[in-house]
C-alpha cells in the first residue's frame, strides 16, 4: 500500500523563523479551530449532505461505466471529451498523471483510444482539432459532460459535433457515437438524450462540478484509456479514514486548510502549487479550479461582505526554477508553496558518461534523472526555506491510480475544511452567473436585452484610450 | 499592416470608480515618471547596452539561421529542443502562437518536422520521449540550447542523447544531428562545439536568456517548423518605434508598465495575463517567466531591502471562466487583468443547426464560435469592470508573425521600464543561483562540502511531522 503523506515542518517557526512560522501555541489554536468543523462535516455527511464524499462507495456508477467501456473500446481509435470546467479539469489531469506524455502521439505507448478532451471554443484551435476528426468518425466516440447541457462553450461544440456526425455518418447515427454525463432526470442535455436515444452516464446529484472527478464525470474517458478506476477510488476510501479524524495532527486536509487559512490571514495571499513531476502538472491545474472557485467568494454565509479568497497558483518543477524561483524567493513573502512529489520513479534515465571536453559536467555523469531531479526540488526548498518561505511537501511514493485518487480526495475535503474556516459557501459560484447571462445578452438570446443595453453604455472601444 | 494595439480605458476612475481606478491626475503623474526612464534607455541604448532591443536589426544571425534551416529540414523529421527558461519558453510560445494546435499529430497540418521543447528532467516523461525518438534517430536534429553549457538540466538530457546518438548511429554522428546555440566564444558547451564540430549557432553577447527569443535562440526552431521569422522581426521593429516614445500616452510600453507599477503600489499585487486564444496561451506563459524574473527583486539598485515584485498569474478564456472568475469577480480587488485577444480568425466555424429537443440552444444556432468567444471575452470583462477591477486590453488585429512580433518586443520594454519604476535591476537573477549551488552540493559535486553540510541541518524528513 502506498500511501501519501503531508510533511508540514517546513512551515514551523522552528525551521523558518518566528516572523513567517507557524508557533507550536498557534498550531494548536488551529487544531481548536479546525475540530468543530471535521464534526460538522460528519454529521452533514450523515444527513445525507456533502455528497462528494460518498462517490468513492458508489458501486452502481463505476458499473455503468465499466460496461459501457467494455463496449465501446474496440469500437473507438479517437475519444474526444466535451466539456469544460469540472467537466474536463479532473479528466485532463488523471490523464496526464496516468498515462505517458506521449501517449497521444505514440500507439506503441498505449492502450486504449487517443484522448482529447476539448475545454475551449477558440475557433482556430477547433478547426485544427475537426481537420483530424472528420475523416476518422466512424472510429470516434463522443462524451459530452454538462450537468444542464446549458453550458454555451459545450453546448456550442455540440451542436457543431452532432451536425457533422450526422452529414457524415447519416441521421440516426448519434446514439452509435455519443456517450453523454449528465443529469439523471433534468436538463437539456437529458431531453437530448431521450430524444435521440443516446448512451449515458449520470452526473450523481448534489455533486458539484468541480468535486465531481471520482464520478462518472471523470471516470468514464479515464477507463477508456486504460486509468485502474478501482484502484482510483480505493485510494480515495482509504483517504477518507484519514481526513475524517477529529485529531487535527492525523489528519491531513485539516492540516492543509488549516495552514493555508493561517497564512492568508497573515498575508500570505497566493498559495503556490508545484508538483516535481510532469504527471502532476495538471492535478495542480485541477486544484487550481477547486481552490479559486470554492474559496474565492464575496460574502461569508451571514451574508457580509469579505471579499476573501486564497489565489491558487500552479508552478511546475524544475522547469520553473528557470522562471519563478527569482521572485518566489526574493519577492514579497506572500505565498504559501505547496510541492508535489514522488519518492520512487517506474522508470528512469541514467545521465550517460562526461565528455572529454566538458570535466565540469562529471558530476552528472551515471547518476541518473530521476536523482537530478530530486537533488533540484530539495535545492530550492532549501533556498526558500533559509529565505523563511513557508512549504508543505505532498509526498506520494509512487504516482498510480490508488495515491492519485487518495491525493484528488484530501484536497476536495481540505477545501471543504477550508471554506467554513474561511466562513464562505464552498460549494456555490455566485460570480458566474453576471458572465453567463452577459453572453446571452451579447449572442442576441431573448430576455436579456436591457442587459444588452447596460452593457452598451459599458463597453465597446473608445478610440480615444487605444494606442 | 496589422498592428496590435494597447486599450487602457478599463482601468481608469471613470470606469471602475474612484477607489481602484486611475484618475486623469495619476496618470499624468505616471506620464512624468515615465519619461526620464524612456530618455535613460535610450542613452543606454546609444551605449551599446540593452543589447536585446537591437536583435531585430541583427542580419547577420537570422541569415546564419536560414541557411542552416534550409540545409537541415530536408533531413529531419523530428525536431528536439533541448533548454529550459529562456532557452525554452520563447520557443513553445512562438510554436503555439503560429503552427495549428494538432501540428505534432497530422502530417496534414504541418510544413516542417514534428517539434519537441523538452525543458524539464523528470524521467517518467523523458523516457516516454526516448521510447518515442530512439527509433528515429536517423532524421532527428537535436538544438540544445545553453549560453554557458553549465545548466544541470540542459546538461543531463546533452549527456543522454549523446550517449544514445553515439551508440545507436556511430561515433562522428553528433555533427550530424546536433545543432549547439551558445555563447560565441566561452563556455563549456561552446568547447563541446569545437571538440565534437557541431554545428552552431549564437546567443548574442549581451542579452538575457528571458529576452533571447528573437535572437537564434527562438528563430532557429521557429524557421524550422515553417515560421516567417522575416516577419517576426518585421513586428519587433515597427514596435521599436513605437515603444521609443518618449510621449506616455502614444507609448503602449510605458504605459503597460507604469499601470503594473501603479497598481502594485496599491495592493494589487497579482498581475494576471489572460489570452483569449489558444494561441496565445504560451505567450502568457513566457510573460511569466520575463516579468516574474525581471521584476522580483530583494534589493533596488542602491543596495536596500525592498521585496518587490508583482506575481504573474496566466490564465486562459474561455476556459479559466470556470475555474478562476469567481476569485476574479469576488475574491480580494488584488489584481491587475490583461486580455489577449484578436479581432479576426483566419478560421472560423458555424454552429450547427438547433435541435427540436434544445429550444433552450436556439440562440447559438447559426452563429460561430469566433463570435461565442468575443461574446464571452466581452461578458467576463463587463462583470470584472462592474466589480471595479481594473482591465487592460491588448489587442491583435489578426494573429501572425509579424503581430507576435510586436508583442514580444512590447512587453520586453515594458519590462525594462517597469524594471526602473520598482527602482530594481530588471537584467539579474541573483536567487537562482543559491538552487543552483545546493543542487551541486546534492549531487556531490567537487568543492560544495561545506553547502551540504548546512543543507542536512535544514533538511531531511523528521518523521514526527509526516501524516
């Protein structure tokens, strides 16, 4: 069993002085403040509520998909996911941990059909993507992911996918190609479904999207491509025993919330994630999403305005040596650095032999990559810690399925802490909605035309300011 | 001519009040410290220092790049990158702003050999790439990029595919496929050059890795994979005039850099870059590293502890509007946001026809998606300026070499005169090089006994703060 494990000593003000670390009487203030809170979530739990945390128990989903996949993979060269947001953060970043970086490119590097996953609407981008899906169709499975099937950027990729399929393939042709997750009752998306008969999966309700990766949401494209589902929420059950302790040092999302809240109320206001591997790269995209959209919030839940929320910021190691480490180290000391990392590699390079012409790389030579690169994370941690920047160490010790899915679970519910220390909603997204409709109002649709009008008088480009 | 154009009304107090906009008083207050800086550059310039401004004039190196573009592109199928930093970050950028998003993948898309910018060490994803090019050696170029040759990173993955280069195709092949661009004169990897006979290209004396893309060492691999870097450097010159202004409001660099520099004073601490545009997206990404490095300083210019810094902050529409808008929209007002964007797509695509069991969906039918993303942009700008944060356009007519241009020669001044606004030296890293040294001491290098020493003091997992 490989668990994963927080180090948080690099955060004390034993190692890093009493201006920036955390005092023995504070870390146990935090303990206090964070034992409530673990209760509450329980008893919730119990009422049925925080519903993300029961996704890993779920045996009826993972079911589905799994038939459906078994189905659908030797029918399918090309999967191509529509769906942005939590619908296709959590996707991308199991993919990119699971399975190797030229997995796309290389069919010898495997197993399963390539992936694409399509969070954007940019025009230029999504002709390129259509050159090469048009004549491969009849190889190619769809799963558009939108909970409502209102989402503009989704619905617009599909309405362009669907009449494709069916100039192309011939009408009636949808349900052979289309896997759609989405509501199990409303929604547009579902009337879709029904109408045209289309193969689905259930977006689990009271799952918001950004929580929603151990659910078919994310389950569905990552078993397409070989990703051990199983073991996935094997290592988010057994995270759960652990982030459910009312002991606040045995349990690690209470001990992330907790600092991380510290740190904010100390100024620290960006909190820095930077995996020391490529394969994480994108799981600090996908907490990225998670932090800023729960926490970042204008009003607390009694309604008072506090304009509160952690900047998350996603860093990649070494490659950002050679481009942030300046400015994190000598900067302001306004950042909280998380580092991501694995203790064992499946695979490693040894750097070959030195050059007659170059003595000075000889130190280099036989040892092998995955040293250098654990030689550099431990060299700029130590430089930021003699510079008295706070870190914590995510330590996994090998990057699979089971301690991905125990690293996806301890964030959702640090979040979850992190919200009512905060005190804010950490589930809603009120400051979405002025944009959502503010497109309707600038794409013509009906009901939103004194918005226009507000909008009007707001925008558009005054010459006068344009240089 | 298609110039790119800087619209900065959305930061001023008639748009976004009195409390986080600029008024007319402190905008001409930030004309009049603009100006001396402007005047200084210039007679620096006169000097022979601020060396990069002038490599758009340089003929000498882009001919030395042509012609060996035009010698190699036959024989080369697969092009490798070996940097990181500045010797990387340019390169992706121009790659991702001017090729299609599928290059890599369809033959049909591409003008060139397949390109890989490998600037990080981690093993997993490196050996993915050796599984994937060791076949292939026979028509691959390798260009590694390192002024001094002493960069761990880069040197590791040199000795790697030396080693495999030597074994699998001969000794005397590394002239063949290795293209060295380094220092003209001294330098370790400029002494592996004369002992091996590899061919070569140069980093100018003078310039910085983070302002070096327009120098051979972000035109070579940019021509090879079809780019026009005649038009490239076109747009950096016909920005040079532009920049040169000592007029503030027709100076879109010194106004770039005098509104970062205004809001920083102010609290607004995070300057975040967000393109609407795939292409774009890498842009932001060398930004990052150009404004992060250059501007993050412990010291000013006379010696005094000063912490400075904004942080950059990349972020992508339509996609990070749901992800990052709330905090954006709701969060702390401690941001200052720049929007990428074009105004024509040299392709588009029509929305399908609505679906009769989607009404709801009427309003994007017949519409394309070009138009959903200006829509979009629009929206989440009109929902930022209602939440008085403060917005900054730069905006592309059209999306090509000669507009990228523009853009990287615009904010690499605007960096140079933010650069004297913080009071700092806008052309050192002296934090990198404490990583460095401890790496040394981690991988046992000769003469860094004494480092490593310190280093096991600090670090090394205690056990009792593992959870």
């Amino acid at each position: 069993m490989s668990d994963i494990k927080l180090y948080y000593r690099n955060v004390l003000s034993c190692v890093i002085g009493k201006e920036h670390g955390i005092s023995p009487r504070q870390l146990r203030s935090l303990g206090t403040k964070t034992r409530p809170i673990i209760r509450t979530i329980q008893s919730l739990r119990e009422k049925g509520l925080e519903r993300y945390r029961e996704l890993p128990y779920d045996r009826s989903n993972p079911r589905k998909v799994k038939a459906l996949v078994k189905r659908l993979r030797p029918l399918c060269d090309d999967l191509v996911v529509l769906g942005i947001g939590g619908s296709a953060l959590g996707n991308i970043a199991l993919q990119t941990a699971l399975n190797p970086y030229l997995y796309n490119l290389d069919p010898a590097q495997r197993d399963g059909p390539r992936l694409f996953i399509l969070d954007n609407i940019d025009p230029v981008q999504f002709v390129s993507f259509l050159d090469w899906i048009e004549p491969r169709l009849d190889r190619t499975i769809f799963n558009v992911i939108s909970k409502s099937g209102r989402t503009s950027e989704t619905a617009a990729q599909m309405l362009i996918i669907w009449d494709m399929l069916t100039k192309r393939l011939g009408p009636g042709q949808l349900k052979e190609h289309v896997v759609a997750t989405t509501d199990p009752r409303t929604g547009t998306l579902r009337c879709i479904v029904e109408q045209e008969g289309l193969m689905c999966l259930e977006v689990p309700e009271g799952v918001g999207g950004r929580f929603s990766v151990l659910s078919p949401v994310g389950l569905f494209s990552a078993a397409m491509c070989g990703i051990d589902i199983d073991r996935l929420l094997a290592g988010a059950r057994a995270m759960d025993k652990r982030v459910s302790s009312e002991e606040f040092l045995q349990n690690p999302a209470a001990i992330i919330a907790a600092i991380n809240w510290h740190y904010y109320q100390q100024g620290k206001t960006i909190s820095v994630m930077m995996p020391y591997s490529y394969q994480l790269k994108d799981m600090a995209d996908w907490y990225r999403q998670l932090w800023a959209e729960s926490l970042g919030k204008a009003r607390d839940t009694k309604g008072r305005l506090v304009h509160v929320g952690p900047t998350p910021v996603k860093a990649l190691g070494a490659t950002d040596q050679h481009s942030q480490i300046q400015l994190y180290r000598e900067g302001p000391n306004n950042k909280l650095f998380t580092f991501l990392y694995a203790q064992r590699y499946p695979r490693d390079v040894r750097i070959g032999p030195s050059l007659q012409s170059a003595p000075e790389l000889d130190f280099l030579a036989g040892r092998t990559l995955g040293q250098l690169l654990d030689a550099e994370r431990k060299a700029t941690q130590y430089a930021l810690i003699v510079d008295q920047r706070p870190c914590l160490d995510v330590i996994f010790d090998k990057i699979d399925a089971y301690s991905v899915g125990q690293f996806i679970y301890l964030y959702e519910v640090a979040t979850s802490i992190a919200g009512r220390l905060f005190g804010i909603d950490p589930y809603d997204q009120p400051a979405v909605e002025l944009g959502k409709d503010a497109t309707y109002a600038l794409m013509g649709r009906p009901g939103y035309e004194q918005l226009l009008g507000q909008m009007q008088q707001v925008m558009g480009l005054d010459q006068g300011f344009l240089v």
